[in-house]
C-alpha cells in the first residue's frame, strides 16, 4: 500500500532486540490527533529464533496500522 493512501497521522517503527538465544519485537507507534502527538510501546507477542523472522512479525503488525487496519485498543489486548 502506498503513502498516500494510509490515514492521516499513523507512523511507526519496529524494533526487534536480542533476548538470550531468541529475539523479541516491539513497535513504536505515533498517532497525530490535530497539533497533538502521542507515542506508544507495544511488544508483539512471541520469542522469535531469528532476528529476521522477529522483524517480519512486527512489520506485519505496523503495516495493519498504518493501513486502519486495526486500532490501538486491538494492539493493547493482543499484547
């Protein structure tokens, strides 16, 4: 999906960190409200073996929303 057509004021990063001998995933989240900026910490649940299969999970969950897919709420409880 391009660009263009994500809702207005949805952004974020994945982060995925070493955990002993697995690999964890996290997202940063930013959602603009008007002049109004909030971020938000969300871990994606699971241990992963590989940074890279760690990386492909979170990506999947930002990509759902920035798209609108889902809601924070529906993050917050998946977490």
């Amino acid at each position: 999906m391009g660009h263009k057509n994500r809702p207005r004021g949805r952004e974020g990063r994945a982060v995925v960190a070493r955990a002993d001998d697995r690999w964890t995933a996290q997202l940063e989240l930013d959602e603009r409200n008007g002049e109004q900026c909030s971020r938000y910490r969300i871990d994606v649940p699971g241990n992963f073996a590989t940074e890279p299969t760690a990386h492909q999970a979170a990506q999947k969950v930002l990509n759902e929303w920035r798209a609108g897919q889902t809601t924070l709420r529906e993050l917050v409880l998946r977490e």
